[in-house]
C-alpha cells in the first residue's frame, strides 16, 4: 500500500508485514520508543535508513515537498 511518511511527506510503499523492506532495518530499543512517541505510522526508507545511522528522530525543519 502507498504511504505518506509523516517525518518528510514522501510516498512510499509499505507491505505491512515481515516482509517489509522495514523489517531488515536494525533500531536499537532507545530509538524504537523515540519514533514511536513521535509518529503513529511508518516511515519511508530514507528517513528509516537515516535515523537508524544516527539521525534524529524528530528533523529540525520538516521536509515537506521531496
């Protein structure tokens, strides 16, 4: 299904299963609590991939428009 990630607006497809693209990316406990008291759906993949190499969870400005 396409999705809107709510950290920067992009579209992305989300499987919605194990199957996932999401599944292979690896986020410690900490920041599996940061993203979900901030977002209540998933991300896309650059912001995933980008928090999981050490971005914030929250971005300074939003990246509305990608």
């Amino acid at each position: 299904m396409t999705k809107t990630c709510p950290r920067c607006g992009a579209s992305f497809e989300c499987l919605h299963s194990p199957q996932c693209w999401c599944a292979s990316v690896r986020l410690d406990e900490k920041t599996r609590r940061e993203l979900a008291a901030h977002y209540s759906d998933c991300l896309c993949p650059e912001c995933l991939s980008a928090i999981a190499a050490g971005a914030a969870v929250e971005p300074a400005e939003p990246l509305r428009g990608r």
